[in-house]
C-alpha cells in the first residue's frame, strides 16, 4: 500500500505564506505526477497544482497562478507547495496525490490513484 502525508497547513493572514509538504511512503510504485487538490466548505474539490516527473511539466489552477509554486524531489517521494499571496478563497483542506499512469494532463481527480488525508489551510481576512 501508499501512504500519503501532508503537513504545514495552518492559520494564516491574507496575504501571508504557507507551505504545504506531502511524503509518500510504503511499497515501491511507479510515481508518474503527483498533484494538490483543495476542497473549501460546501464545495466540490477541485485541482490546484500538479508536477509530471517524467517530464518535470507543472500544472497550475488559473485561481493560483503566478502566487503558487509547485516542486518536488523524485527520489525523496516528496512534493511541496509554496503558497504566497493567500487569501480568504484559498481556505480548504489541501489533499496531495499520486497517479501510477501516465495522462496527457493531470489536472483531473479522477486521474490519481492514491490520496492523502488533508491538511487545512485557514487564511483569514
């Protein structure tokens, strides 16, 4: 089995910074994206950012670019998400994945394959 884990989320003013760590552990996978998902309160959860390793291309929701950044380490099985610029839209649980298969895009829930249980991220007006 996968497991994931995300940790840093937290409490943050608008405007503030956070970021998010996720570590992928247990038996050996082939790892071809690994993404961010967020879902707020009374909405669907939706995608936010993705990295291909294969072909190191990075995938950005349009609500979060050019304020988030994506990076990751292969061998590490690690992935993080620097936030900048936060604002009171962005508050969700922040979910990472990982898909085993190789897509044109990773923008797609439905695409990965195993998930890890959330973290919340809070930013306050």
């Amino acid at each position: 089995q996968v497991q994931l884990v995300e940790s840093g989320g937290g409490l943050v003013q608008a405007g503030g910074s956070l970021r998010l760590s996720c570590a992928a552990s247990g038996r050996t996978f082939s790892r071809y994206a690994m993404g961010w998902f967020r879902q707020a309160p009374g909405k669907e959860r939706e995608f936010v950012a993705a990295i291909n390793w294969r072909g190191g291309s990075r995938y950005y929701a349009d609500s979060v670019k050019g304020r988030f950044t994506i990076s990751g380490d292969y061998a590490k099985n690690t992935m993080s998400l620097q936030m900048n610029s936060l604002n009171p839209d962005d508050t969700a649980v922040y979910y990472c994945a990982v898909t085993e298969k190789y897509y044109s895009d990773y923008t797609t829930q439905a695409k990965y394959d195993y998930w890890g249980q959330g973290t919340q991220v809070t930013v306050s007006s």
